[in-house]
C-alpha cells in the first residue's frame, strides 16, 4: 500500500530515542521530510545522522524544551525554514513511563503533576499553535498526539491524568479545525520495547492480548497510517496500540 507519504513534511517531537525515533524513521523511509526535535543536543544530532544514513536523505534535528513557550517558537521557526512547510506533526517529547514507580496519590505534589502537564499536554499544545497556520496553508495536516494506557487505567495518578488530558486535547483540536483537511489523533502506546527497557524488563510477561511486548517500530507504523491521506476516517478519537487489554471493553 502507498501511504502517499513521499514529499510529505513532517516534525517529530521527542524524536531522538524511543517511540518517537522509531516514528521518524519509519516516516523517512515512506519518502518524508522530516525534522526531529528533543532537549538532548548530543543525542539528537546522532539520531539525525542515523536516521540520515538509514533513509537516504537529510534528517534535520532542532534541540528544543517544549515546556518552555520561548523554545517551541524558535524550533518551529528552525523547522519551518528547513522543511519550508510541516504536514504532519508527531508530538512525542514526554517523560517516558515506567522509569520509575508511580508515587502514590498521597505522596503526588504539584511540581510532579504539574512538570508532566508542562511539557506533554501544555508542550503538545504549544507545538501545535507553532505548525498548524502552515498546515491551513496547504489545506491539508495531521496531527498525531502521543499519549498512553495509563488513560485507561488507575495505576498512577500523574500518569493517568497527563494522558487522559492529552486525549482531550485531541477532540477539542479535531472539532476546532474540523473542515481544513487537518485530523488529530491520539495514540496509547502501552509497554513497548525500545532501547531504554532493561533485558529484565523484556523477560518479564506480556498481560496483552497479543502475548508479547509491542515494538517502537510496530508503533510506528500505525503512527505512519495515520499521517497518511489514507486515514482520513479517523478523526479526533484515540487509538490503543499495546497489544489488546484483556476483559476490557472500549466504545
């Protein structure tokens, strides 16, 4: 299937590792130009080079802090100039779960709700005000907000309560831009493997349908799907790509 990606502009936020790299580089190899944005400079320039290499074609990486209001401007204005345009926007810079226990509700203050509200809902937002003049430009844009299972469950406060405001803001968007030919969509991701999960980690059984951890690179390609002109059913709903939760039923 021809995804119609080729040509296509498109910036990945937290680009430079994890779901949001293995995004990059399945959007690159599709034929899209893409620019990659997250707070690490090193990390970043040698995943641009990596992905460059592995796609055949320049990958551009913008550092950037998107809690900071000031730097999402400056990035945007970098990858706007580079790629003269953005299609498809991929906001992935967030905190990644599970790399530490969850703190229980008594123990939760405000700096620890309100750091990950900062950079993964308040971040997605701020991006998204930066690109989408260029995509109502074109007449044509998608946006992909990833977000997480921890929407679906009550295992972490903070974790719950980003990810649930992340699919919110995902409708409230859609319904915004409804008739410009921009989607929004969010994605649940749920344990995947990347390069960050421990060996232990990955030994440890799946509670999934499917039997077995996810991986980034399986992500990615429903991710790729969806910043497609092919996905143009789905609009503004969420997405889970964990693997299937048993006894659960979601309408």
């Amino acid at each position: 299937m021809d995804l119609g990606l080729d040509g296509r502009r498109a910036l990945v936020t937290g680009g430079s590792r994890g779901i949001g790299k293995a995004i990059a580089r399945q959007l690159a190899l599709e034929g899209a130009h893409v620019a990659i944005a997250a707070r690490d400079g090193g990390r970043l320039a040698a995943a641009a080079a990596e992905l460059s290499a592995e796609a055949g074609r320049p990958v551009v990486g913008v550092a950037v802090d998107t809690g900071e209001a000031a730097a999402v401007t400056a990035m945007a204005g970098a990858v706007l100039e580079a790629l003269g345009g953005v299609d498809i926007l991929v906001n992935a810079a967030a905190r990644p779960a599970g790399q530490a226990p969850a703190p229980r509700w008594d123990a939760v203050g405000e700096d620890d709700l309100f750091d990950e509200v900062r950079v993964k809902v308040l971040g997605y937002l701020r991006v998204a005000q930066a690109v989408v003049p260029s995509m109502q430009q074109a007449g044509w844009g998608r946006i992909i907000n990833i977000s997480g299972l921890a929407a679906r469950q009550a295992s972490s406060v903070v974790g719950s309560i980003r990810n649930v405001a992340v699919a919110a803001l995902t409708k409230n968007l859609a319904d915004e831009l409804a008739g410009t030919g921009i989607n929004v969509v969010t994605v649940h991701p749920g344990v995947t493997v990347t390069e960050a999960m421990s060996d232990e980690r990955r030994a440890l059984p799946s509670r999934n349908l499917v039997g077995r951890y996810i991986e980034a690179s399986e992500v990615a390609d429903l991710v790729a799907f969806l910043a497609s002109p092919r996905s143009v059913a789905v609009n503004g709903d969420v997405i889970a790509a964990g693997g299937g939760a048993p006894g659960a039923i979601f309408y």
